[in-house]
C-alpha cells in the first residue's frame, strides 16, 4: 500500500503522540511537578507576605517556583526520549518507523504538543494562586505583563523538555541523562552565575519570563532570550538527530 | 564478609560509579577554589564574613557524587534487563546467592559507606593543598572536628540516598529530589523561611556538622543562608535519626517485599 509522503508523516507523529500519552511516567511526572509547584508556590507566598516590609509583586512571587519547576520537565524530556531504549522498544519503533529522522523529530513534535498545555496549566495557576493569596498586599499588574510572563515561562519549560529529549536521545540511558542535566541546571549554573555571560540555556532562559522591572540588571530582552534558548535546543535536536541516524540502535 | 566484598565489587563495576567518584573527589576542590579565588581580596583585606565557611562549601557541593553512589547502588540491582533478556533482574541473582536478605542489605548499606568514607576523605585530601595554594597563609583552618562532621554528612546523605532508592526501587525520583535539595535551591532552605521546624530536616540539621562554627554565626539581620541554628553535635544527631528511621523502613520493606512486584 503507497501512502504519501504527508499522510506518513501523519502517522508517525499520531504514533509518537500515542506512545507518550500511554507512558504511565508521564502523568506521574506532570501531576508530580503540578503539586509540588502548588506547594512551593504556597510557601514562597507565604514566605513574601512574612517578609511583609517589601512589597511583594505577583508575577515574581508566582513565577518564584520556576527554577524547582523545570526539574519536573526535564524528567518529562528525559522519559520520552530514554523509555525507548528500555525493554527493546526501539527495535520495535524502527522496525514499524524506518524513517529515523523523521521519527525523531515527530517525536520532539508530539512532547512540544503535550509539553504546552502542561506548562500553560502550571504556571498559570502559580500566578492565580499568588494574585489571590497577595491581592490586597501586592502591587497592580498590568494584564498584558502577566500574559507575556505566561508565554515567556511557558515557552522556557517547553524548548528545556525539548533539550532534555535531545540529550536523553543523544545519551540513551535516564540516570546518566538526569545526573548531567540536573547536574547543570541545578549546581553548575547557579554556582557560576556571574562568571559566564547569559549565554546558556538557563541564564539566558531566565529573561524569558522574569519581568523587566525586577531591579537586576538586564542584559536581554524576553525575545533575544527565547532566541538564545530556541538556538540551543534546535542544535542539540539537530546532533540528536545526526547521531540517530548514524548510530547502531 | 564475603557478601560485603560482593558489593564492593559490584558498586566499583557500574559504569555510573566512575562519574560518582570523579565528582565526589574533584568537585570539592573546584568549588573550594573558585570559591577562593572569589573571595581573595575580601580575605587579604581582612572584611570577608564568610572566611570560616571558604574550604567548607566544596564539601557541601561535593555530596552529589555520594548521592549518586547511594542510588546507583540500589537502582542498578533493580533495572530490568530488556524482554531479549529475559526481562531479569540482577536482585534476584544477588538474593539467590545472599540468601538472608539482612544480610544483602547490612553488606550494601556497610559498602556504601565505606566507600564514602573514603571518598570524603580523599576530598578533604584535595581541598587542602588548593585552599592554601590560592590563599596561602590566611587559608582557614582545617580543623579535625569539622572534617569529621563533613565525613559523616556524607556517609549519612549516601546512606539517605541508599534507603530512599530502596523504597522507591528506581533511582530517579531519589536522585532529582536529592541533587535538588543539595544544591542552592534547597526546599529545606525555602522551608526554613516558613517554619522553623524545617530546621530539623536532615540535611539542613546535617549541614551544621560542618558548615557553621560558633564565631561565624552571622547577625539575624543578614538573613544569610547559612545562620548556625544547632550545635554541630545535635545536628549530627538529628541528621543520625533520620537516617536510622529511613534505614529501617527500608530494611522492613525490603524484607518483606516481593522482589518481582
């Protein structure tokens, strides 16, 4: 049976699509990362309305858990790169989906469609839940800035999903995966904050969704940031992909 | 005994183990220098508030190769080979051979912390040649007492990570909250702004075998990080209780688990 190049194209991505949405891992991670986020957010609440002298802003108290957050997404990458390499399915996927590029890139695909509407989800109600906690005590927002610190955060935990994937793709196996990027997310960077230039993926990722006003000095602007990001991720897709294709499954 | 040179043997085979005792021995130094060489003029200038904690904070960082050692420990004996494999696990070869499961676990629990000991130790090794090769003589003091404090926070972390992964059979929930935790986004930091009873979590209670001496304590007002809030004996007490509670939770489920569910 021929079926053309699109409809194929189609398939694979409904495939991949499927496969991540029966990974029983996956919703234990989004509804893993969804309460902690509720939890962190409401002690950072808490904590910004003891402090008390200051007045606490929304977005900064509401987005505060974000550096917590992005653990749970970059398990989520991880997984849906690294569970086909657990029990044989790759075999499996490449015998059904021989087509290795396209395979992997409908799969970065079918986690961007899952990913957006998690992190949607996560920050916003981050942000609702310190805009009800501080109401009376925090200083106004104006809309539109709530709205592009939604995007800006929601697009960050998505292109770091997808640089999760690429590296897990790229390593094969979860733990070594995990230890390398928690390891950079979590220690590395935050330990050399000030030495490097914002130029990494996280630094520079952080101007995506803080917002402009928050007193630090601001070296890029909310799109050079997304920019930087998207360049990191589109490359480290792109290598996943040239090692993919070349590499004994 | 032999069960105990079993698991020494199996822990130093795992491919992992090699990155755990790379940065269990290196990153101290690393972090203790860059963190001297940050502070060098505050130090000769004689303003630095932070001189007592100089060498010490790569020892607080370094604990991540500890932590990975404890999962991979438990983690590698749980992974399930691929359905060519047979789908087999390497715990049901190690429960055939180590019949009483006691004694499996006291032999990978002792191994686990023999090889932190030594890992700290070898840390501490580092640390001091490349504190006073930048600083020179106003390099801080390595008193005995504290690096006895920072051996045990190690050993208890790993055995922390040890018993969690064997609750949890998998390594990646222990690790990520773990290697969180340690790092300066620690909940346990977050959790103290709200309540004080988040200093008697263990590794908050832990850190204060080492980090923190009475004349560095830092006035309220700084709100630093780092305030002591214990003494460094009741830290390591608290920090001992909770891994005596966890180490015998996990004896007890280990005991009575199936090994295939």
């Amino acid at each position: 049976m021929s079926v053309s190049s699109g409809r194929k194209t189609i398939r694979v991505l409904r495939a991949e699509l499927d496969k991540l949405m029966t990974l029983p891992w996956t919703w234990t991670a989004v509804t893993v990362t969804f309460l902690v986020h509720l939890l962190l957010t409401a002690a950072f609440t808490s904590a910004s309305l003891q402090e008390g002298a200051a007045v606490p802003e929304i977005l900064n108290t509401g987005l505060a858990s974000m550096s917590y957050l992005q653990a749970g997404f970059i398990i989520l990458g991880i997984l849906a790169a690294c569970s086909e390499y657990t029990g044989g399915q790759i075999r499996t996927t490449l015998t059904v989906i021989p087509w290795r590029g396209r395979q992997l890139f409908m799969k970065h695909l079918a986690l961007t469609l899952i990913t957006i509407p998690a992190a949607l989800i996560l920050t916003a109600s981050g942000v609702l839940y310190a805009g009800w906690r501080l109401g009376g005590h925090a200083a106004g927002v104006e809309p539109h800035e709530i709205i592009q610190a939604l995007l800006g955060a929601t697009g960050y935990l998505t292109l770091t999903t997808l640089l999760s994937a690429a590296v897990g793709a790229l390593l094969r196996r979860t733990l070594p995966a995990l230890v390398i990027l928690l390891g950079y997310y979590f220690i590395i960077s935050p330990w050399s904050r000030g030495l490097l230039p914002a130029y990494f993926p996280d630094t520079a990722g952080r101007y995506m969704y803080l917002p402009p006003s928050s007193g630090e000095l601001n070296i890029l602007t909310p799109v050079q940031g997304a920019g930087i990001v998207m360049i990191w991720t589109m490359s480290l897709v792109a290598i996943a992909i040239v090692f993919y294709r070349t590499r004994d499954a | 005994m032999k069960a105990f040179y079993a698991e020494i043997s199996k822990l130093l085979s795992l491919p992992g183990i090699w990155l755990a005792l790379l940065i269990g021995a290196l990153a101290p130094a690393v972090v203790a220098a860059l963190d001297s060489l940050a502070q060098k003029e505050d130090i000769l200038a004689g303003v630095s508030t932070r001189l007592p904690e100089v060498g010490y904070i790569g020892l607080g960082f370094g604990i991540q190769g500890v932590i990975i050692l404890g999962v991979l420990a438990v983690s590698s004996e749980f992974r399930t080979e691929s359905s060519e494999g047979a789908g087999g696990q390497q715990i049901s070869t190690s429960l055939m051979v180590v019949s009483s499961r006691l004694q499996l676990f006291l032999a990978k629990a002792v191994a686990v912390s023999v090889i932190s000991i030594l890992l700290c130790i070898l840390a501490v090794i580092l640390i001091v040649p490349t504190t006073r090769y930048i600083l020179g003589d106003y390099a801080p003091l390595l008193e005995w007492t504290r690096l006895a404090g920072a051996v045990c926070y190690w050993t208890f972390t790993a055995l922390l990570a040890f018993g969690l992964t064997l609750l949890t059979k998998q390594g990646m929930i222990p690790l990520t909250v773990l290697m969180i935790n340690s790092s300066l986004v620690s909940f346990s930091v977050l959790l103290a702004k709200v309540t004080k009873l988040a200093f008697y979590l263990p590794d908050r209670a832990g850190l204060e075998m080492f980090m923190f001496t009475k004349d560095g304590v830092a006035p309220a007002a700084t709100g630093s990080v780092f305030d002591s809030y214990h003494t460094p004996v009741t830290g390591g007490l608290i920090m001992f209780a909770w891994v005596a509670v966890l180490l015998g939770t996990a004896a007890i489920v280990f005991h009575r688990r199936d090994v295939a569910a």
